[in-house]
C-alpha cells in the first residue's frame, strides 16, 4: 500500500527543490549569505514512530562463504557504503559480499530499498565517493583477491566498470581525501597480508603489498608507496596535529603495531604519537566526544565486554593464546583505546575512564549522535565465527551483543540496551546514516551468514540539523574534507565530512547535527578544503541545509 501522506510530503520536497535551484541568488540583505555561496533549506519530516527504541529491518543480503566451515580470513566479512549514488536525495547502500551477489539498494522512500546487483564476487571495503568530479557518486571496491575495482556512476542507476589508471597495489582497507591540496581526491590503500598468502596465489611472486598512497591528476594516479607490508584491517586520512594536512594513519592486525605517518612539509615522516594503542586493530572512528573542538579517535580491539563465566568461558582459549603473546611495556593493549586531544594538542589514551575500553570481539565502530542532546554516542558491532579460535562452540561461533554506548556529557558511556540495538547476528561493516528524512541517525549492518539489518531510530529525542557541503565547480564536489561546525546556545559541536571510518565501511556526504530541543541555533562555520571559511547563520531546527559554493 502506498503511504499517501510521506508520498505527497516528497513531492512537496522535490518541488521546493526544484524552485529553490531555479530562484535568483538576490535576497534580502539581512539574509544574504556569503556571495560565494548558495544556501537552500528544506524542513524534515516528522518521525512518523516514537517507540523510544530502534526497530530492526532486514535486507535480502546475505554476505555468505564458500566453505562449511569457516576459517581465518572468511570470518572477516565484507564491506559497505551508503550514499545518495542517484541524485535523489536518499541515502542508498551498497552491500558488498564474500560469495555471490554485491548489491545496491536503491532507497525508494518509506523504508522500500530495492535491489540491483552491482557485480558477483568478493568483496572487502567499498568506497562510495566522487572519484572523478562529475558530481555522481562513484563505487571502489577492494576484493578478496587484493584487486582494486572501480564503478563509474553515469546516472539513471547505470555504472559501468573501469580502471582506476595507475593503482596496482593490493588493497583491503582505503580511504579518500584531498592530501596534496590540488583539489581533487587522493586515495590511500593498505593490503593485508595474511589474508592474501591463503586467498591469492600470485601474492608471493608479486611485490604489491603494503601502504601506498596515490595522487591523482588529471583522472590517473601515481602511486607512494610508504610499507611493503602491513596487516591493514582499516587504513584513514586525518589530521592527526591539526596543521590543515591530512595525515596517515593505518590499523594492523595481529601484534603488528599501528602504523602512523605525519604529513609535513618536507613528506611523509613516519611517528607514533600515542602512549598506548590496540593491539589488534580492527577499527578507526573519529569525533568530537568532549565537544572540545578537536576530534578524537576511537579504535578497537578483541575483549569480553563482561567478566560473567559464561563469557569468560567461552573467551579463555583465546584470551590464553592471545595474552601470551603481549610483552612487558608493550604499549599495545589487548583492549578498545580512545585517544583524546586536549584544547593544546596533548593526547592521552582514556577508554577506561570513559567506560569502553571492552566491548566484545569488535569489528566496526561509528561515532553518531544517536539520541540528539549534543554529546556523540558510540555503536560497535561484535562476534567471530572461526573453528581457528572457536572450535569448542557451536558452528565455531562466538555469539555476542553488539553494543552501543550513550555519552552522557559527563565523561561517561553509559550502555543502553533499552535502545534495543543489541544484535547478535555478527556484524561486521556499519555505517550510520539519514534513511527516511526524518533528520535523526539510523543505522545499517553488513553481518556475516546473516541478513543485513537496518535499524529505524525512533528515540525522537532532542532536535537536529541536516547539512550537505558542495563544489561543483572542483574536482571534489562533495566537499570531502569539509570541517563543519555548529554553534549553538548550548555549545558547539563539529563534524569532519570523511570518505571512511569504522571497518571497511564508507559514509554519507551528508552531516548529521543533534542538539537539545531547546538549543537556539546561532550559526554554521564551514572550513572549505581549501582553508577558507564561510559562516551561514539564519538557521531552523529540523532542516535540511544545502550549502553550495
């Protein structure tokens, strides 16, 4: 049955849209924004539920194995990203697959996704991003094999592959960014090693693992390479010093240390910052947690999020073999850290004080605002499923909870399982995102042998801002890189517009702000990739911003 009411409220949206595009520039001058930019907003809808919970959704995508049972490497699971790959302004997703159908899910309106397949195959991260400034979302995805494989968006849902000229490293984790400042989107790939000795037979007599990071000019790439090796479950572009450079940092898995390279002006120079890091890095998520204005990093480890003896029991095996391995003064950690930066630049590592240093056997982590009072909350998902570590279970399987956490602006995250997000469907690549345009952050997961899951959220909490940056006129025209920060009655808050974060997973173009209902909105601060600001004020809660430059 068509719901008549969202149906005609899209409509109306389109329709604003559309005059809004077609409007002269010239406005009122109270209300003018910066002549460089154009500004279009629209009201949200209503959340249509408040069950003060999340309501679970299933997608027909099952990322399956090839074997019965499964092993090292399988249980690693695929990625996704989400995306508006159409233009229409929904969030789309992609689905990626270990073996069989890779899909899109066209998002139709009303929680309708319909599915098309992308490509058959592996699949690890996926990559949802502009690759070539045509203003079309492309698809990059890692395969199993160590292979980069690229999608052209050419509109009206077609894509149609091509290659991504000059990248011939292996890759199993990526990210994208603007590094060399020359307006279009660099790319950063790091191979994992251990996956291709067993799943790729041309790894040993080719030299094509490692780190490497390409520039690209003119729609072709040159590559850096930076390691020969690496155990790269996650690889990101930050700025890690907050000196306007994106710097490179890289998650190892195993007892191989995290790899960090600061960006300066003489190149790359490698540096660990940290007193203490994971010791099995499976995740990198970034965000302003203490609403301090420098965002903080959050990665994730194997560890019991409960010490009860039905859990330690089925831990121990691993927790055994894992523990012998760790030496004395080692400063990596068999638990999650979260490296927190202070107004001046210092950073300390302080997952147990805030309450997250164990959350299970975690894949991917996302930093969201998920009950909109301001303060950034954080969703991990969990689970393992290998007769290498889990033999004495059923089906080799580690059954656990996902987790999510509630900042409560004290210094604390607090559990939530009342907020139902508590799956044990073993979850592997997440994202949080906008799915029905009612402003408030939803979630999708990729598991692994399990439908992947959406997540309605109808906590309808707080307030929120919804903010789309862009360049048509660059090479990045989704503003890739953008610091966006809100300023309100109750405090700022910022959000970094990234290509990736969590595992394997891609985000949205599109910024989410939560804030207390009885925040009085005072202006947007935009920091354009390029450096130069612009302050947007005249803002309404509950809106939908377009911001053009």
């Amino acid at each position: 049955m068509v719901n008549w009411e969202s149906r005609t409220w899209r409509l109306l949206l389109i329709g604003l849209l559309v005059l809004l595009f077609g409007c002269n520039r010239q406005q009122e001058a109270a209300d003018e924004p910066p002549p460089s930019l154009i500004v279009q907003q629209a009201e949200l809808r209503e959340n249509p539920g408040c069950s003060g919970q999340f309501v679970a959704r299933s997608l027909p995508h099952v990322t399956g194995t090839a074997v019965e049972r499964i092993g090292f490497f399988y249980s690693n699971g695929a990625g996704l990203a989400v995306n508006d790959l159409d233009n229409d302004g929904d969030n789309d997703i992609v689905l990626g697959n270990l073996l069989g159908e890779n899909q899109i899910f066209w998002n139709d309106g009303d929680w309708r996704f319909r599915p098309t397949v992308l490509f058959e195959g592996s699949a690890r991260a996926i990559s949802a991003v502009d690759v070539d400034g045509d203003s079309w979302i492309d698809i990059v995805v890692a395969t199993r094999s160590g292979d980069v494989r690229f999608w052209r968006n050419l509109g009206d849902e077609q894509f149609t592959e091509e290659r991504l000229v000059g990248v011939t490293g292996y890759a199993y984790s990526m990210d994208w960014g603007d590094v060399d400042q020359d307006g279009d989107l660099d790319l950063l790939t790091a191979s994992y090693d251990a996956s291709l000795v067993k799943q790729n037979p041309l790894y040993q007599e080719e030299d094509r693992a490692g780190v490497t990071l390409y520039y690209q000019e003119n729609s072709q790439f040159t590559g850096t390479r930076l390691a020969d090796e690496a155990q790269a479950l996650t690889a990101q572009l930050a700025d890690l010093n907050a000196d306007g450079r994106l710097d490179i940092l890289v998650g190892n898995d195993f007892d191989v240390p995290d790899y960090v390279w600061l960006n300066t002006a003489d190149g790359f120079q490698a540096s660990q910052p940290f007193a203490a890091t994971t010791m099995s890095t499976m995740s990198f998520t970034w965000g302003d947690v203490d609403n301090n204005g420098r965002a903080d990093l959050f990665a994730t480890d194997m560890h019991p999020y409960s010490e009860a003896p039905e859990i330690m029991e089925q831990w121990q095996p691993v927790m055994d073999n894992m523990m012998h391995d760790m030496m004395p003064g080692d400063i990596q950690q068999m638990t999650n850290v979260l490296q927190m930066w202070g107004e001046d630049g210092s950073v300390q590592e302080t997952a147990v004080q805030h309450g997250i240093s164990a959350s299970g056997w975690t894949w991917s982590s996302q930093f969201g605002d998920l009950d909109q009072d301001g303060f950034l909350d954080l969703y991990v998902v969990n689970g393992m499923q290998a007769m290498d570590n889990f033999s004495h279970l059923p089906n080799d399987e580690l059954i656990e909870e996902n987790q999510v956490y509630r900042n409560d602006g004290q210094g604390n995250f607090v559990a939530m399982p009342s907020w139902r997000l508590n799956s044990i469907y073993g979850g592997r690549s997440m994202v949080l995102a906008d799915f029905d345009w009612d402003g408030d952050l939803d979630i999708v997961i990729n598991n692994l042998q399990k439908p992947a899951q959406l997540f309605e959220n109808q906590l309808c909490s707080g307030e929120n801002l919804l903010v789309d940056v862009l360049q048509p006129q660059t090479s990045n025209p989704y503003g890739l890189g953008t610091t966006l920060i809100l300023h309100t009655s109750t405090g700022s808050y910022q959000r970094l517009v990234r290509a990736s974060s969590g595992y394997l997973s891609s985000n949205p173009s599109r910024t989410h702000f939560g804030f207390p209902a009885d925040s009085e909105l005072q202006s947007l601060q935009i920091i354009w990739p390029d450096g130069t600001e612009s302050v947007i004020d005249n803002l309404q809660k509950g809106n939908w911003m377009r911001i053009t430059r």
